[in-house]
C-alpha cells in the first residue's frame, strides 16, 4: 500500500495543466512535504509511524509531536541531518500544513485515500491522471484480491520515471536540447529538471541496462550517506521497458567549474563529498560533478546553499574493465581511511592526502598533458573541459587547512562513525532497492553487475571499521 501511496502524491504532483486542474504551489508544497516524511518513516512496530502519519494525515489530525517523532527517529536511523547543514524545523508549522487542504475529488486527500482502499482492490483515480494499462478508470472500481495484473504499474518512484509524464526541453531552436554525451533535458510539470540518456542502437542492449541497473543502485548509496544533496538516478521507461537511464536535477544547481571564487566556500558540504567519494571509490569527481545547490528544509523554511553531487554513472560503466573492481580497490586504498579515522582529532594533511588518489577533483593537479587534451577536445566540441591547473588545486588545498574546512571535516567524519554503526539496516535498505528494480525488469541476473559494486563497497566499509 505505501508505493501506492506515494505514486498517488506523484501523480498530484505531475497533474497535467491542461486539464485546467491546478492545484497552485500551496497544494504541490504539501504534497512534497507529505512525501518527504513518508520517506522519513521507518518500518519498526510494523509501520508504526507510516500508518499513524497517513491517518492521521486523512484525518487532519497531525500533529507536531509526531512529526518531531518520525524525524528523531529518521535522524538516529540514517543520520542525515548534521547541525551544519540543517536548521531546527519547525515541527507544529508542518502538522499545520499537511492538516490544511481541500477534499474535491482531485484533491492530494481523495487521492491518498483511494491509494489506501485500493490495498482491498479498489482503484479509483481521477482519469485526468491518465489511468495506467489494466487500471480500469474511474467511476468502474473493482474488487478483486489479485493485486499484480491490477497494479503492475505501481512501482518505486525512486527507481524508475516514466517518459511520457516528462516534458521535453527545447533549445533556442526549438530542438532538445543535448550535451556532448547525448543526455536530453526534460522537465516535469512542476519544473523539476530530469536529464535523460537513452540507450542506443549502437549500444549493446543488455550490457547498458546491467550498467544503468547498477547506476541506479550506487546512486542510492550516495543518497544513503548524503541524502538529498546526491542525485537520483533512475531507470527510464517508455510502456514498461527500460529505455534508458536519467538523473533528476538537483535544485537551482550550479557547477563548481562555474562558481565564482569569492564564492566557493561560502557553503557546506565540499568536503564530506570528497570524503564520500573516496569511500565509495568514485573516480570522476571533476568540477561539473559537484557544485552549488537548494537544499529544500520543509516547513516553509528558507532553502539553504549548500554543496551537492551529481552523475553517478563511471563506477557502474568501467567496473568490468577495471579488473571488476579490483583497480579501484587498490587506486582507493582503506588504509589512508582507517589512519584518518584512527584520529583522535582528523588531521587535515591526511584529509588531504586523499586527494592524490583521485583522478579529478577540486584538489587534484591536473597534468599539463592532460589539460591540454581537454581544452583541445572542449575546443572542438568533443566533451566538457575537467581538468584544473596548479594554482586552482593549491587555493582549494589552502582552503582544506582552514579552520572552517578542519570543522566540516570534522562533522563529516563524527557523522560517517555514527553511519558505519547501522550497516545492517543499509543492507536491508539495499535489499529493496534489489526487490523494487527486479519488479521492474523481472530477471534478477540484470542486478549482478549493481549487487556486485554494493557489496564490495559493503564489505570496503566494514574493513574501514575494523
């Protein structure tokens, strides 16, 4: 019933205009907020939390003790929320909002409803939403205790997107808009920007689905560590089949290469990226990887500007050709993180160390070879320029040794001790992820590649701790 309930609020969210059904920024605002704490919900006392939250939800009955209750809860549970990045929320402000809204028949409250009553076999979704194959439409609900041919298109939304609740973005030319790698922009109908990149003729059909299946499960570790500040990747699909793989935008994201450098640690989050990446072994963590974003606090607080990453995709596609991950095994070596956490107080030349093993990063000095050829290939269109010179990688390494740096360093690393601790409920997490794309594309075999890169990081991590 839970994934019914959250596509219902997705399908609230991607309500189409031009139905002249609008629901106006208050109304989207609450939905987001509803998702965001259906997430927050753990699944101890058998849901607890999940079916207190929706009754009372139905009810217009939250409250602002069980909202601070399912986020203290979320909090011990992935440990997301570091005083750094996070401000106080305002727990009776939310229960206020979600309690406030309409009850028309397309209003977020009816559609979370039905999504409940359909657990007895009844579906009733407003047509407007566009009913998926073998939905019967409104106003005909049926009862039946079979519930596969009946919701076989009920799926994790953040696993896979359907294309055709995405709009296409043109160019100034009325042509969509592409980058160098063939990644389309799309936008959903509330302006959240999907890039999009389509497996092609050209590719070997099965290998890159395997490779997009495992980009979707690595994006998920990222988003395990980092929350919402890690992108989401996502199967693409066009009448069930995957066709692709995107990854949904961060918001008002801007690209470290492009940040003004009056401006580039301005804000939080640079280096528990860094250290992330190092555990996770991502080896193309170069300037447009990384940047500027909104952090959006619920509640109806301000955004907040903090660091953000993006692309996850090079760990999945060069696994098998590294020797199935035996090269990045030995490029990112454990043991500089187990001397880093054996620390009392983490040292910043350590800290610092880490960057040598990397192939791009903020502090990485590029070879002059090396940048050259870039700024060749960029010259002629042939790809992005990621490289940096001497002087860039010295201001940034200058910068690791100040004291605001040493404190986020600090915070990161308090925080990753904190995380090691509850592995096994990743695990499980990761289980679903596994359980939530096989629905999907049906032959387990299509996971090996993914499941294969998550435990090897799992067991990478374990060795870091002991």
């Amino acid at each position: 019933m839970k994934y019914l309930v959250i596509r219902a609020v997705q399908l609230y969210l991607n309500n189409d205009k031009k139905n002249s059904i609008w629901h106006g920024a208050k109304g989207n605002d609450r939905a987001r907020l509803l998702l965001n704490f259906i997430g927050k919900c753990g699944s101890e006392d058998n849901g607890r939390d999940y079916n207190q939250l929706i009754k009372s939800y139905l009810d217009k009955m939250v409250t602002g003790d069980l909202i601070k209750r399912i986020e203290d809860k979320y909090v011990i549970r992935k440990c997301s929320k570091v005083s750094v990045f996070i401000p106080t929320l305002d727990f009776k402000s939310i229960a206020k909002s979600l309690n406030t809204g309409a009850d028309r028949v397309y209003s977020l409250r009816t559609l979370v409803a039905n999504a409940c009553n359909a657990k007895m076999g009844v579906v009733d979704l407003p047509c407007f939403f566009g009913a998926p194959a073998g939905i019967t439409p409104p106003n005909t609900p049926i009862t039946t205790p079979h519930r596969e041919p009946l919701y076989n298109n009920f799926y994790n939304p953040d696993i896979a997107i359907p294309l055709n609740i995405l709009k296409k973005v043109p160019d100034k030319n009325g042509k969509i808009s592409k980058s160098a790698h063939e990644v389309e922009q799309y936008k959903s109908l509330n302006g959240e920007l999907y890039f999009v990149k389509r497996i092609t003729p050209e590719d070997n059909r099965e290998e890159q689905e395997n490779i997009n299946i495992a980009e979707v499960i690595y994006s998920h570790i990222w988003r395990w560590f980092l929350g919402e500040r890690a992108s989401m990747s996502l199967l693409v699909l066009e009448e069930e089949n995957v066709i692709g793989i995107c990854s949904k935008g961060l918001s008002n994201f801007q690209e470290y290469a492009c940040v003004t450098s009056d401006k580039k640690y301005r804000y939080p989050g640079l280096f528990s990226i860094i250290f992330y990446a190092y555990i996770l072994m991502e080896n193309d963590l170069h300037t447009k990887n990384i940047g500027i974003m909104d952090m959006v606090i619920p509640g109806g607080l301000p955004n907040q500007k903090v660091y953000g990453k993006i692309d996850h995709d090079y760990i999945a596609s060069k696994w098998k050709s590294h020797a199935d991950g035996d090269d990045f095994s030995k490029t990112f070596d454990s043991e500089l993180v187990k001397s880093l956490l054996n620390d009392d107080v983490p040292q910043p030349s350590k800290f610092l160390g880490l960057l040598d093993k990397f192939r791009f990063s903020p502090g990485t000095i590029n070879s002059a070879p090396l940048r050259f050829g870039h700024s060749a290939r960029s010259a002629v269109g042939a790809g992005s320029k990621t490289t940096i010179n001497y002087n860039k990688a010295i201001a940034f390494m200058a910068h690791a040794s100040s004291g605001a740096a040493h404190y986020e360093i600090c915070k990161t690393i308090d925080d990753f001790k904190i995380k090691i601790h509850t592995l096994n409920k990743l695990l499980l997490y990761m289980t679903q992820v596994k359980n939530d794309i096989k629905y999907i594309v049906k032959d387990e075999k299509r996971l090996n590649l993914g499941m294969h890169i998550a435990y090897e990081l799992f067991d990478r991590i374990d060795n870091v701790v002991h």
